[in-house]
C-alpha cells in the first residue's frame, strides 16, 4: 500500500489520526452491524471508499459486535493492530495473523478428515492426520517467536525507562528476538527473577515468560523431535467417534488425560491434546503481550472504542477445539456447548 495522506486519515471516523505517532496504518474493513465498509488507498496517497458485499477471510474492525458468531477476537492480534503497527514490526504482525489462520484451517482440515474417512483407507486417513498435527506443532512453535520478535521490536527500538539504571541494563541486554533465548539459560530455566535481572522487563512480564516456559519447551521439543526425526506423532487410529491416539506414547504421554477421554481401556480421543496446543498457544502470547501492557505506556489505539476480529471460514472448527479445552466436547462427533467468556478466544466485545 502507497502512502496515504494524513488529511486523508483525519476523515476516517473510525481513526485517530492525531495517535499515528510515525506508525504504519493497515486499512481493514469495519463492520457498523448492517454494513462493511473499506478503503483502497490511490497512488496519489488519497483513500477510495468502497462498500463491501461480505468479506470472507480477513479481519475487520467493529464497535457493535461481530457480524458472524464465529468471527473470534485474540486479545493478540487486537492489541498488535491497535498500538503496535511500527514499520518495522508490520511484516512480524502480518505472519503472527496469518499463523492464526493456519491453525484454524489444521482444525478445519481434522473435522474434514474425519467428516470423509469413509471415502479412503484408514490408513491413509491416519497419515494425513498425522501430517497435521505435525504441521501444528510447527505453526504453533513458530507463534512463540514471531511474539517474541514483536516484543523484542518495540521494547528495544521505542521503550525507553525511566528508572536510569534499570534503562542502561536494557540497552546493555537488549532483548532477544527468540523466545527460548528469554525463558533459558545455560539449559535450564530462568526465573522471573533472573529475566528481569537480565533484561530489565517488568516483574508481572517476566512472570508471564516463566509461566509459560514450560508448555513452550515441551512444544519446542516435540516439534524438534519430530522435524530431526528422531521421534513422530505414531499412530493414529481411525474410529467412527474422532481420532485416537495411546495415551502412553511419547508425545501424548504427558498430557492429563480424564477418564471421558478414553475410546477404550487403550486408546484416548486425540481431539483434547489439539485444542491444549492450540489455545495454550494463544493464551500463552496474549498474556505475555497484556502484563507487559499493565506497566509499560504503548502507543494510543489507533481506533479507539473499536475490537478486532479475526474472520476465517475455519473458525467454526477452532470454537469447536475451544468447547473441548473447557471439556464440553471430547470427541468429533459429538455436539458441545457454548465456548466459556474466560478463554483467550472470544466472538463478543
């Protein structure tokens, strides 16, 4: 997108133009709860206004609530759209979505394979699932440290702390674009403490990075174990209420499988361990991203009163994994309830 021309920006009702603050604006549709409306920007930095039929797989702004219940808002993609839309930073917030996408389509694709398993063989069936949850385990890592890479951006690049001694530590340490980089030390993990001892970050932040450390490094090791080949997913098995997999194998094995879980006295629903992955994921980035929030003055909302929502034709399946983290659904199969209002997904403002 060309440059657009700040006069143009002032007339947008939905913006704050006086909040850009040198960052870059990425027009998104907005929805006003009857219609969409969208702005191309012309070569000659002006805005084109267009109204939109529908949009399929984007996300769009809204201060009256989502135009479709499976519309979702990650508090992550809302915050990084609203106050960090830095140069620098786009192309990082542009893959993180993306990420989420994908996760949604793996979802999508775990429901259509199973929906068609009676059209081919059980055990290709199984290969094909086995290559997506393999591929998640590979986006998944991958949110970590795009995260990190945003996180490292703006804390290195546009904070600065009033606290003397603490601001020359972190520009002696600056942060690293990795998010292992952050959580270990010498092999082991770092404390809360010792975070904030190497790199100034807040305590409450620091906290988050020590809390999460341990998924991230469970995910991290069955992602490298299964790219160097020195381990895979297994088998998987094909039943007519979802996919299954042995609670005993290497990659299933720590999971806290509950008695609901099993198939038979062998064999667990693989659907619980999905959803963990996916939404311990998000939880996990979110939360990172909102304590650093608490103690540290982003830039202002470039639209204020406004909520980003993420719409994918996949996301039906991603509520769906939601239902089984809350452990309203367990298997393929079976009708769930209503996602609960404390996940890091949302449909509502």
């Amino acid at each position: 997108m060309g440059t657009i021309k700040l006069e143009e920006l002032r007339e947008l009702e939905h913006f704050n133009a006086a909040a850009l603050d040198g960052r870059t604006i990425r027009m998104i549709p907005v929805w006003d709860g009857a219609d969409w409306t969208h702005w191309l920007a012309a070569p000659d930095g002006r805005l084109i206004k267009m109204k939109m039929v529908d949009a399929a797989h984007s996300h769009y702004l809204t201060k009256v609530g989502p135009a479709n219940e499976s519309d979702l808002r990650i508090p992550l993609v809302h915050f990084v759209w609203q106050r960090l839309g830095f140069s620098e930073l786009i192309h990082l917030i542009d893959a993180i979505e993306d990420d989420f996408h994908l996760l949604a389509t793996s979802a999508a694709k775990l429901e259509h394979l199973h929906a068609t398993r009676g059209s081919s063989d059980d055990g290709l069936v199984s290969s094909f699932v086995r290559s997506e949850i393999e591929y998640m385990l590979i986006v998944a890592r991958s949110v970590f440290d795009l995260l990190q890479e945003i996180i490292a951006g703006f804390w290195n690049g546009h904070v600065k702390l009033l606290d003397g001694p603490a601001d020359a530590l972190k520009k002696r340490n600056r942060l690293p674009p990795t998010f292992a980089k952050v959580v270990f030390a010498g092999g082991a993990f770092r404390s809360a403490q010792k975070i904030t001892a190497k790199f100034a970050l807040p305590p409450v932040t620091a906290e988050q990075y020590e809390r999460h450390a341990p998924f991230f490094a469970s995910l991290r090791t069955s992602r490298d174990r299964i790219i160097h080949g020195s381990s895979s997913v297994g088998t998987i098995f094909v039943t007519e209420k979802g996919f299954a997999v042995s609670p005993d194998s290497k990659l299933f094995g720590q999971y806290p499988w509950k008695k609901d879980h099993y198939y038979n006295e062998n064999i667990v629903s693989l659907m619980p361990w999905v959803a963990s992955i996916v939404l311990r994921t998000i939880e996990a980035c979110s939360s990172v991203v909102e304590s650093l929030s608490t103690v540290i003055q982003f830039p202002e909302e470039l639209a204020p009163g406004y909520h980003v929502l993420l719409r994918d034709p996949a996301n039906p399946a991603l509520l769906r994994l939601l239902e089984a983290a809350n452990g309203k659904r367990v298997w393929w199969n079976t009708d769930g309830g209503q996602p609960a209002s404390s996940s890091p997904l949302s449909n509502s403002n």
